[in-house]
C-alpha cells in the first residue's frame, strides 16, 4: 500500500535541497550493554573467541536427577535444543555426569535455601572449549544458566557462546511480583508460567494474593466453607498449591502467601458472616474499590477464628514469611458497631488506626505462635508494632523511608504497579533506594527490595500476561542489577528482544493480541485492526473505571484488552519526530511520512471488519481520530520540511481537534497524540 | 508490494478479450447448510425471526450452583460475553433461578450418566422472545449450548441468534479423541484445553493413553517406582487425574485409561525389569518405533502385579471401561526365553498370538473382577476371548467388521490418525459405518462409534494443538451428524469458522504458529515466513522419520513445526487453479497471478531473515522451491491465457524441475506443487 499511495513528501524530499546533514551520530556503547542481557549483571569482563553451540553440546554436574540444579540443566538443555534445533546427542534427561568432553560443567557447594539474605551469586567463564558455572549454592546456579542462555548468539558460522567472564549477585534479596488470585482467579497452569518467566528474570519472590472481597481462593480444611462459598469454585486445591510451591521452589523461587485482614475480605463473610463487624448479610463481591466489611476485631472469636486458619496455612506454605495485606480499611463498620466503640473505649483505643494495630498484634501473636513472620502493607505501620515485621509499600518512597529508619525492613512496590498500565521506563527509573535517598547505609539495609504488583481487577488469565510481561523484566533489572545501570534506550532494546524470548515458556503476553483481534473480527483477517492496536493503549492508571463499571463477570475481550500497556510503536514514532525536528533528517522524514499513510488509510480498510462485528463498534472514534492524526502529520510534517510557517489559526484549530481526539475512545487511548501534536506546533512555529 | 511488481499477467487481461465468460455459478445450498455449525444437529428447521442479545440476557434453569448444568450455563454466560462483549446484568454465577424476563431457559429430567449410550438429545428453540433448551439429561443441555452459542449471528443491529428449532441427537454414542502422554508428556492444562474443545464439538470420550515406551505417566500408590523411575518425573499425581476426571465430568465427557501391555511398557521395566520378558537391564525408551521390552506372560508374578496395579487404577478411574492397548507386540523377548518357551509348550499356546490371547484373557479376568470392561486394539481380538470387550481398531474396516460379526463391539480409528497430517477431507470421509458397510443393521449396532488419535512422537505440549485442531472438528462431525452430511466445501468453511471460535478455550492451534516463527527469526517481523509457512506442510504419515531420527527428547521448534498439517492456502490455491482450468475466468487468473508474485518475491524478503537465524538454513531449499514454482506458474498461466501451447520441451524441464522441489526438504514440502504442476501440463497441452 505504502508506494501505491505515496504522499507528496517523497517527492519533496527527492526534488528538495539538503537542508541539515544527518545529526543523528551512534555513539559506542559500552561494553557491557552490547550484550542482550536482562536483568544486566554486576560484572561482565569480555574476552576473545566464541564457544561453539553444535548437537554434542554436553552438560555435566555433580546434581543427580531429582536435584534442583540438574532439573534446571535439563531445562536449559530443553530451550537451548528449542532455540537452535539441534537433536543433542546428550540424554540429558538421565545423566549429566561428567563425561571428558563436556561443554558446560557446573559446580555449587550447597542446595541453597528459599528465604532471603540466600546466596544467589555465580560465577561463569565462557572459553572456546569449555564453559564453567560455580556458585556457591544451586540458586546461583540457575541464576547462571538463564544468563547463559541470554548470552547465546549466530553468527554465518552457527549459534555459539561468545568468550567472557561473569561475576554476578543481586543488588536486592527480595525481588518479587504479586499475582492477585483473588480479583480474577488466576488458574496453575497460568500461575507456572509467570513462575518461569520469573526465574528467567532473575525474580526470587512469588507474592500470592489469594484472598480478596471478591474470592477467597485457597482450600481451608479448618473451615471449608471459606473456600466452598467464598470462591464461585474458583479456589487452588492444597494438592495444587504445594505443586506451585515445589514449582517455585525449583526455580529458586519463595512462594509467600496473602491473607488480606482485616478489610478486603467480603468473601470471607459469604461464609462465616459472624467474624464480620456488620450485620451483614454478605455475598461474594462482585465490584471493585474498597468495601466496609471488615473482620471485627473486639471479639476473642476472631482470633480463635485465626488461630485456627493460620496454623493451617503455616503448615501448608513453608516460606519463613506470611503476608496479612492490611490495607485500605474502609472503617464504617467498625464506626457503626456499639460493641466495637465500647471496645474502644473500655481499651482506650482512641481510633480506627489503633484498633487495627491492636488487631495486627494479636495477628501477629498467632503468626509467631506458628513460626512465621509477618509482612504487611503501609498501613499496618503503627505504633505498638515489634521491628520484626515488613513493610510493604503501595503508598511510596517516604512512607518506606520513616519505616527503615525506625528499624522495620522494608519493600518498595509503589511505582511497580504495573496493572495501571505505564510505560517501562517509569517502572524502571524508579529505585528503592533512589540515589537521592536519605537514609543512612546501616539504613539502606532495611529495604529488602520490592515487588511488582499486577491487581487483577481488569485482567483476566487470557489477558494478564501482556500486563505483566515484558515491563515486569525491566523491574526484575532494577531489583537485581547495579543502580548505574539505568540508560533506558538501551534498557528498551533489551527489554523487546527479552519479550520474545519469554514466549519459550508459555507466556501468552504477545501472541494474545492476534487471538483476541482473530475472535473480535470472527476472520484471521486482522492485520488493519493490529495496525490500530499497535498505537493504541489502555487508559492508564484508574481512568478506565471511570468508563463502566468493571466487575469480576465483566468481558476482557475488548479491543482495548488487546492493546498492549506500552505501545512500542509509539515510542518509536515519537523517538523519530523528537529527533526529526532536531535534525531535519530526510531519512527519517521517510519514515514518518511512511507511517502516516498506514495510518491514514487504514480507516479505510478498517471499517468493513467494524460493520461486521457489532464489538467493534466503539473503536470506530479510535480509528477516525488515527486517521486525523495521520492526515494532520502529514500536512505539519510538510510545513517543517518545506521550512515554511504554517498557518496560526490552522494549528489552533488541529491542537484542538488533537486535544478532541486525546479523549478516551473505547476505554483507550491513541499513544501517537502527543508526538503529532509536538509536530504540529514545531510546524507553526509554536 | 502487490501492484508494485506486477506481472504482466494483468496486462494482458486487461488488454486481452474476454475468452470466456465466468463459468462459476454459486448454487444455493440447501438451508441447513447456511449455519456456522460444526458438528451440524440431526434437524434444524429455520423460523422468522431474530432473538436480539443484550446486557439484559439471562439464563435461567433448575440446576444448582454446583451441577454441572449450571456450571456450563456460566461457561456460557462468560462466552458470550467475551464474545459480544457485554457487561451482562446476570450475576450468572450467583443465582440462575427464574427472573421473569430470562432470555435462554433450560430444563433437563435427570444427570446424565457417563457411560456408552447415555442421552445426549436435546432440543433447541429460539424465539424472538425466549430461548428454550429441554434435554433428558443434563448432558443434553450441554450439548444444547454448545449449539446455541455456534448459532450467534450479528447484523447492522448487533448481535442476535436466529430464531429456529433444533431436533438433536448424536449418530454415534462413543466421540474420541486419544491423547498419548506417554511418548510427550502433556501437562494437565494441555488436557483441560483438550477437553473444552472437545466439549465445544459434542466429543464425549477421553482416551488417555498413559504408559508407553518412553514414559510411566501415573503416579501409582502401590508401585510407586513405575511413576518414579519410569517418567523422568513427568507424570500426572492422582490428585490431577481426579482433577481431569471431574473437569472432564463437568463437560460429559468420559476418560478412559489406557495402560498398554504387553508391550509398549520399557518405561515400566525401567522400575521393575523382573516382569519383563528378557534379561534387561531395560532404561526410558527414546526413540519411537516398536521395541522388544514384553511382559512376561508365564509368570504368575506378573498377574499378582498386574492385581495390584489394576485394582489401584479402577478406583482411580471411575468409567466403566479400562483400555489395556494390547498393540505391536514385537515378540522377540518371547521367542528368545526359553522359560517362555517352555510354558507355551506345556500349556499347548502354539504361537505368540495364541500367548498373548492368554495374557489378555488372565487380564480380563483382573479387570472384570474390579467392575471394569475391558477395551483393546485390534491384536486383542484373538479365539477364545469373550465378547464382553471393545475393540479399537486402527488396522481397518476390515478388522471392524469381522469384530462386529462375531459379536464384539468396535470402534473405529484407522482413517482417523490425526497425527499423520493428512488433510480433513480424508478423515470427514473416513466412516465408521460407510455406507458400502456389509453389515445388516443388526450388526451395526455393534459398531459404538470412533476416535481420533493424537499419537505423540512429533508434537510437544505446544506443537500438539495445531495437530489436533481444527481437523478433529471434521471427524467430530462425522461422529455426531447424520451420515448424510458429506459436503466437503461446506464442512472446510464451517470447520475454519469453528477453528477461529476454539481459540476461546485456549487452544493454540492458531497462535503458536507466529510464537514458533519468532522465536526462530528472533524478531517480530516474520510476515515472509508465513508466507512461506502457509504452503507448506509438514512431510505426510511416517515420512518425517526418514529424514531424522527423532526422540523424545528432540527439538520441536523447527519450522516444519510452525507449519500446521494441511494448509488453507493451498487448498484455496489449488481450487482456484482447477476452476481457472475449467473456465479461464479472468478475475482467477488475477487471484492467481498475485499469489505467484506474492511467492516469487518472498525468497528475496526470507534470505536476510535465514541468515541471521542458523535454526532457518534448511529452508533455504524449500523457499528457492517456491521461487521456481511461483516463476513456473507465472509462465504457465501466462501460456493459458493467452492460449498458447508452451515448448514441449519447457514443459517436460519444468516437470523434472517440480519434481525436484516436490522432495522433502526441511522435513516439509510445498503443498502447492500439484496444482502448479497442473497448470504447466494444461499449458502445454499435455
């Protein structure tokens, strides 16, 4: 289509003058970002010479069969067969014992242990004859061979491993994602694979949000009611969760369980009404947002309630922490209660606030009771509370700040929260411990690192791996690699070439769009639909709940579901306009123009598959305001070339025909608008 | 690219005369035909009329929140909305009780059994106001739904089912599909997606083929060894099986076992080499084929195993059947040990038929004795074993017949190997019952239906999809229809609407195709790939392990894997190649002329990608051959139009050429040769 309709700035740029000689001028990267690597690691000293991959590549270890690392050699031998085709000669499968012409040798000292502070360092040397991976614990192992496989190159000759040393170890010990079960239940089979696409990124921490107003999703014996009338018969069978947890745990990967209490937890009152501090009744809640059933923290049944509940999920998760969410406790009902008042007063209990930190405490009594620790979010942060407890924090950088210096450990996950659609450098740049921060180095120890967050309000098992993945990588690099680590162009590149990487392991994270564009268009033919997808992004942050009311039955199958959270051709659009108006390159003027007349016409093609499903109705805003987006990037980008002014009054009227367009359309956005409108004042000389 | 290179093909049409008039006339298929259905119903009868679809639909039935009636009613309900994408009002999972404004009301008599000849029936009526679903049994309201969501349509209004009645019932009572865990192990959401696409074309049975050379697949309680040591720890725990029963149940659909023995069972020796017929010691088999490991039928040993194995395996699997394979017993472990031998003679069995008919008959007897009946391939039908068993024939029709004469019941596989990548066509023909059947209809009743087979040497849990789907849609169809709904072109358009609709269930049959192809190019742009990759098929029947030798522990990531086993674009060429032969319509040859230059130019936009890809260089060969197929056909068609006859000479080359490029290359071979090698011989008159 491209040539056919060809714009008239082709011909400008062939007919017209060298305005400006190419500005644009690759300056050498350093070393170490050359190599595709995600997260980096610490130190990367290249040498000469390339370790050919060929069928008999053969691995050996001291591991025997049902050992982590050996399992972990199997599936690296696995993706390395997947990724070259090769039919190894090796039955890796049955023994990886040393054989005198073995390629990869790997060595640990010890099995290492699922809690943090854990060794997790490795060594790996990369000759032409022979690869060695030490570490001192079979965690450091597997972090070494993802590394491994992230190195694998082509070259005219074949695959091969290039030459290099690598000394490597995480900058955090606690580098986590939650997965919210509760919102939208998130079956196993979704839950393993974000599990090895974790491990690929180095993530050592499986956060599992399993109880939610909306769903109470873990098989309780003690009180089987909970999950009986509490899930619709969306819960994990504990057979289910210790597979998940032996899964984790051979991928080096701790599994730390979420009971949110005592606000979020209508679900647990569908079954059990009399812990609640309302009258009820309750049902299962099907709306999102923060809701007044609250457990009821003045009665000594609660507590024998929990007693019972949290013994039993001590025995079933064996990670040395238990999280108890607190958060967002809406408060009404407790204000509601007279007993709850009395109980105040009579305790001297001046406020919500401290009624929920006396409710923590005596939570806390029972997780000790059963060996755990307690982790919590912000709010369980008060007065009264031993220092032996984490603090998670969704509300920010200072709330973790005053936590650490009170001697609380401490986990960032404000700024990962990557359900609300932001872009990866955002996620990326931020830190916590920022260069900038306040606390002293003995303090700096308190923050254990942090956790990506992916609340599930609006994903479903079908659409959250293009939540999660690829910008979850670009975290997992902040958690793991050193601070000066930071140029995001270069994190980009990688974090693209590590997406499609991910596919290996089951992630649906790209290939859901073209399904999902497929079912709406009831055709496979899609490719004008996919060309519309690919600048569009869902409203960020809480602005598509300002478009509908979103429940746990509402459909995710819409276009906006489809389009990814970061549009990657934006960020190339914009990228050449912002350089274009620097540099007046006719190269990249190509380019633009080549863009906007795909754009433009895509309408065009666009508006039959539309007539033919009544689902993509709304889109059709989306897609007249590409096209006039298009059409006026065309007219400004020939105004800039031509070096003539355009018309003020033109420009006036198209930033406001922009700023029409900006409006959310389809519960999306177009991501292209800003660049356009950047073009469009750069035209009038704004 | 199209316009911009075209051939001079368009030329000369549009200068050229008009030689023919259009000969293609589209007949008006008969009503029934005009439905998106896949399996069709016995009846339907078309009414005026439209029933709108709304957020206001709501379902309403007898069933309970936990019946499976109800259970599928929300599947449903989520189905719709996915697919319409509206926010239903309904909490469909709370409560489906009768509203007084209920769109679809459904009422069943009694739960349906799982076993043969259970009620599938139902009836369906659609009104403008109400929807109205009745079946005996809950599993005919299942069946029922399927129907119903086929039938949605859309208009300019939006969406809507068209008001009809459907008198339904199934022409066979036993709809398989096998699964072979044993040769690739597929894990438990392979199975589950299985089994909703099953369900989602009126499947009814589960035949999982758990024990093979190459893999123990089920924990076993009483001789934990033979999942321990016989898996490579790749097997099911109980507590999935029970998983996969109930799931299973859910969508009425019965699993039926399979342990095959005598053979077929290394990976049992592996555990426990004292039951085998030779001296081991026996390791995991690796490569396919048939090997020599054989229990030892003259041992009593081995039937107080097999006591203990079976009687462990019939309280885990409830159906009433237990397929005990029976199949490719090698024989040469028996012939060679001359206790055996010994044995045979002693007990008058004078070959290794007559021992196996004795192995079976001592078998049978476990099985009856734990209430199972018994089921076996074709080998199992040997004198003197009672007629209380089911034969599973994949040798033939013939095998088929003979059984049912002597009063055995049967069903029918050979023809439905879906494994071989044949195309649909050869399997929608392929009847249990053909209507050259020399059985009186006394006899037929013996015939219980069919199965596809999904044999697993070459597919992985992400290859496996493409296998299975859409074809075993078309023998799903055979299976359930009336055998008098043969039309191919109409079963290829509903079965390619049906392909698109199964992706909602998580198949990948579609997706993983562009996944794979990423993968290898290590990008996204891939668009000359599947150029490629949509004419070529991978090589047909047992012809792949020519070209290698494959285990189970190869790569299947190469692009004859990315390549689905019959391809559309073919199938689609090659018509529109017999129809320009027949009519010379100039519109065709337009069509025509745009695939060749569409193929012709792909080599040049490939070979960048395959040299940066060392897993692409075998297809170099195969793109080079569309290359030469695209120029010849270019020529040729040329030749035709213009009505010339070509050289002799030219044609005679070409045809040596084609047959070059017909040779399997990259384990593949390019479906169009045929239909180019038509069109040659047509240009030169031959």
């Amino acid at each position: 289509m491209t040539r056919e309709k060809a714009s008239i700035i082709t011909l400008i740029l062939v007919l017209g003058s060298m305005l400006h000689s190419p500005g644009s001028s690759a300056g050498p990267d350093s070393d170490i970002l050359r190599f595709d690597l995600m997260p980096m690691p610490a130190k990367i000293t290249p040498a000469e010479g390339k370790h050919r991959v060929t069928d008999g590549f053969y691995v050996a270890g001291d591991a025997n069969p049902t050992a982590r690392a050996f399992k972990a050699a199997s599936r690296f031998m696995f993706r390395l067969s997947g990724r070259t085709g090769f039919f190894f000669q090796q039955d890796f499968l049955k023994s990886q014992a040393a054989s005198g012409r073995e390629s990869l040798v790997y060595n640990y000292e010890k099995a290492g242990k699922l809690e943090p502070f854990e060794d997790e360092s490795y060594r790996l040397t990369i000759e032409p004859e022979r690869i060695a991976l030490t570490a001192k614990t079979d965690i450091g192992i597997l972090r070494g061979l993802e590394t491994l496989l992230q190195l694998m190159a082509a070259d005219d000759q074949g695959y091969y491993f290039p030459c290099l040393e690598v000394w490597d170890s995480p900058r955090f010990t606690w580098r986590g994602l939650l997965i919210d079960a509760g919102r939208h239940f998130m079956p196993v089979d979704m839950v393993k694979r974000t599990l090895d696409g974790m491990a690929a990124v180095k993530l050592n921490v499986l956060h599992w949000h399993l109880t939610e107003d909306q769903g109470f999703r873990v098989e309780c014996k003690t009180y089987p009611k909970l999950h009986l009338l509490g899930s619709d018969g969306f819960y994990y069978t504990q057979d289910e969760i210790k597979d998940v947890i032996s899964f984790a745990g051979e991928r080096g990967i701790r599994v730390v369980p979420e009971f949110d209490i005592p606000g979020h937890s209508t679900s647990w009152f569908a079954a059990f009404p009399e812990y609640a501090s309302g009258p009820g009744p309750y049902a299962i809640e099907r709306k999102f947002g923060i809701f007044a059933p609250t457990f009821n923290p003045a009665e000594e049944k609660t507590y024998r309630f929990f007693n019972g509940f949290l013994k039993e999920m001590a025995g079933l998760f064996p990670d040395p922490f238990m999280h108890i969410g607190g958060d967002e406790v809406e408060g009404s009902e407790w204000k509601a209660n007279p007993a709850i008042q009395q109980f105040m007063r009579k305790n001297g209990i001046p406020d919500n606030h401290a009624l929920q930190a006396y409710f923590n405490q005596r939570i806390l009594k029972i997780l000790t009771k059963y060996g755990k620790k307690m982790v919590g979010w912000d709010e369980v942060f008060q007065p009264g509370l031993p220092t032996n407890i984490v603090i998670q924090s969704w509300r920010g950088q200072e709330a973790l700040v005053e936590s650490a210096r009170k001697g609380y450990q401490g986990l960032l996950s404000n700024g990962y929260y990557i359900d609300l659609c932001q872009p990866a450098w955002e996620h990326y740049l931020n830190d916590p411990i920022p260069k900038t921060s306040p606390l002293s180095e003995e303090e700096k120890k308190f923050i254990l690192g942090g956790e990506a967050t992916m609340w599930a309000e609006l994903v479903t098992p079908e659409t959250v791996d293009s939540r999660i993945w690829p910008r979850t990588a670009a975290i997992a690099e902040r958690f793991w690699s050193p601070q000066s680590i930071d140029d995001i162009e270069d994190m980009y590149r990688r974090m693209n070439i590590t997406s499609l990487r991910l596919e290996e392991l089951g992630l649906k994270h790209l290939s859901y769009q073209a399904m999902l564009l497929r079912r709406m268009a009831g055709s496979d033919a899609v490719a004008p639909l996919k060309v519309l997808a690919d600048v569009v992004e869902p409203l960020k942050r809480y602005a598509r709940h300002e478009q509908a009311i979103y429940t746990s039955l509402s459909p995710f199958t819409r276009f906006v579901d489809a389009c990814p959270p970061e549009s990657m051709t934006a960020r190339d659009f914009t990228a050449k306009v912002d350089r274009f108006l620097q540099t007046k390159d006719q190269a990249l003027a190509r380019d633009l123009d080549a863009m906007f007349i795909r754009w433009r016409d895509n309408h065009r093609l666009l508006l039959p598959i539309i007539h033919g499903s009544p689902i993509l109705k709304e889109i059709q805003p989306l897609s007249e305001a590409l096209t006039l987006a298009a059409d006026t990037g065309i007219k400004a980008l020939n105004l800039v070339i031509i070096g003539q002014s355009s018309d003020q009054a033109w420009a006036d009227e198209i930033v406001r025909a922009l700023a029409e367009a900006k409006k959310p359309k389809a519960h999306a956005e177009l991501a292209i608008l800003p660049a356009v409108e950047k073009l469009v004042k750069a035209s009038a000389g704004i």
